[in-house]
C-alpha cells in the first residue's frame, strides 16, 4: 500500500513539472518589434465630448513632445476674458458701482480759534480757520487768519493752496497769499509743508516770496495733551521771519513776531469745545521799534477765551 501511495506522488509531481516547463518562454523568443513605442496616439478631445479647452493646446503627436509655451506664460488666447471686467458682462445697472477710498472726494472746515483776546488795555476778536475739500491725495485747501478790532479788521491773512499727500503724515502746500487789513495789501506766492511730526507734534511751516523781492517764512508747531478723553491742553507755538523791512506795513526784517500760549478745551462734542487759554507774544527787531512808535507795547501778555468747532 506504500508503494501505490508513492507511486502517486510521483505521478503528480512529474505532471506539475511537464506543466511549468510549457507556460515558462524565453524572454528572447518575444516579438518587441510587434509594439510601437515610438509615437504616443494624440487624444480628439472633441470626440470625447468635452469641447476645445482655452489656452491649451492638444499635446503633438510626434515623439510625445508637449508645448508648455501655449500653457501658462504664454499669449492669453484671442477670446480670453479681460480680468478686470464684470463677470460675464453682468454690471451693477442702474446702482452706482463701488469705489476705493482714496477715490471719494471730501471736505471739511475747522475753525481752530474764534477768540476773545483780553490785554492789558484793549479787547480783541481773532480767528483762525480752515478749510478743504477733494481726494487722501488732493485736495484745495483754504487758510484765513485775521484780527478784528475796532469795528473794522486790523490785519488778515488769506491762502488758497493746492495740499498733495507727500507721505502717510506729510503733505505740501502750494499757492497764492493775500495780506489785507488796514495797512497796504500784499500778495505772496506760497509753498510749504504741513504734518505731524515724531511724538505727535503738528508742524508746519510755509515759505513766502512777494514782489519787489520780499520774501517771508511762517513757522508753527502745537501739540494735544488729553488729561482726560474730553478735557485737552493744546501747547502752541509761532513765528513770523521776513527777508526785507516793509515799512508800509511796519515790517522788520528778520524774525518779526512771536506767540507761544497754551489753550484748556473742552470737548462737548469731539465738533464743539470751548476753551480758555493764556498767551504771550512779543515783537522784534524793526517791527518793535514801529510797535513802540505807535504807542503800543511790543510784548504782551494774552488772556484768551473762545470755542473750537469742525464740520
């Protein structure tokens, strides 16, 4: 019985043999030639159903090369939509379309000080205002200053400049002056700076040339101090200096006049604050002498009191 037994595994195991020996062919006896690795079928995306695509072109067929140049970075096609336009030619109709800040124009006016000025033997009405209107970068803007006493205006001085935004805190001033009041009137061409300086100083400073070779320059600086969110102490500062004597005008040459006060405001409204204040202002050189000589003191000490409004 072991012999039967052994004698079938034999036979299987010859039979698996035979069975191996045929499936096994020899890599050398395979006709490569029969396939053609040479060129790569282009694909008819028309046929599939999907259309021509844009800005692609159908990859060549010879040698399996591709045009990347027809892709990304080249020429957008003819019939390419324009990035910038409405989104399939839809607009906004008859709503106003939206637009950037900077292309709004705007405008507003400051009365900085509209003020009773008391003196050691007189009262006096100054002001100190202005105004502008257009665009963060451009804009018209209007300066008027004056002295009212005596029921007529002593002294007024009036800019019309043209502001453009040099920097974020900067911008220049160019324009034209007008000088009026009781004595002679002057005219000036303008052109200065306006912004606010490191640790929050308001500076400004604007030069001045005129006819007959007059020339001037106008310095200021102030700085806000907020005691409390209403409640604000203004430090101010200015300085008048002129190149030629004007005697019309009783004019020094060199640094004329000087203000430096200090101004407690408070705030109502952010638009409405009254304040009071106290200032002293001195005259120099030649316009001390034609102060002197008209009986008046060339310097003073200023009680001050008004309102500061903006709209």
């Amino acid at each position: 019985m072991l012999n039967t037994q052994l004698k079938r595994i034999a036979v299987v195991l010859a039979f698996g043999m035979v069975s191996v020996a045929q499936a096994q062919t020899p890599m050398e006896n395979m006709n490569h030639e029969g396939m053609n690795h040479g060129t790569t079928p282009a694909v008819d995306h028309a046929a599939m159903g999907h259309g021509a695509m844009p800005g692609m072109e159908t990859p060549a067929a010879e040698g399996g090369s591709m045009d990347h140049g027809s892709m990304q970075g080249g020429s957008a096609p003819s019939d390419a939509r324009d990035p910038h336009a409405y989104a399939d030619g839809y607009d906004f109709g008859p709503i106003m379309p939206p637009m950037h800040a900077d292309g709004h124009y705007f405008g507003s006016l400051l009365v900085d000080r509209i003020e009773s000025v008391r003196t050691r033997d007189n009262t006096s009405t100054e002001y100190d205002l202005r105004a502008w209107y257009g665009s963060d970068y451009d804009r018209a803007v209007l300066k008027a200053e004056g002295d009212y006493d005596g029921g007529r205006i002593q002294e007024a001085r009036t800019e019309l400049l043209w502001g453009h935004a040099l920097t974020a805190h900067w911008n220049t001033h160019l324009g034209a002056r007008h000088d009026s009041g009781v004595q002679p009137d002057r005219n000036w061409l303008a052109f200065g700076i306006q912004g606010l300086a490191p640790y929050w100083f308001e500076v400004e400073a604007t030069a001045y040339v005129g006819s007959s070779g007059r020339s001037a320059l106008r310095i200021a600086a102030e700085y806000e101090l907020l005691l409390t969110q209403r409640l604000i102490l203004q430090p101010r500062i200015e300085a008048d200096i002129y190149g030629k004597r004007d005697a019309a005008r009783e004019l020094g040459s060199g640094l004329s006049d000087l203000a430096a006060g200090v101004r407690l405001r408070y705030e109502i409204r952010r638009e409405l604050a009254p304040y009071l204040g106290i200032e002293r202002a001195a005259k120099f050189g030649a316009t001390a002498d034609y102060a002197r000589a008209a009986g008046e003191d060339a310097k003073e000490t200023r009680l001050v009191a008004g309102v500061r409004f903006w709209f």
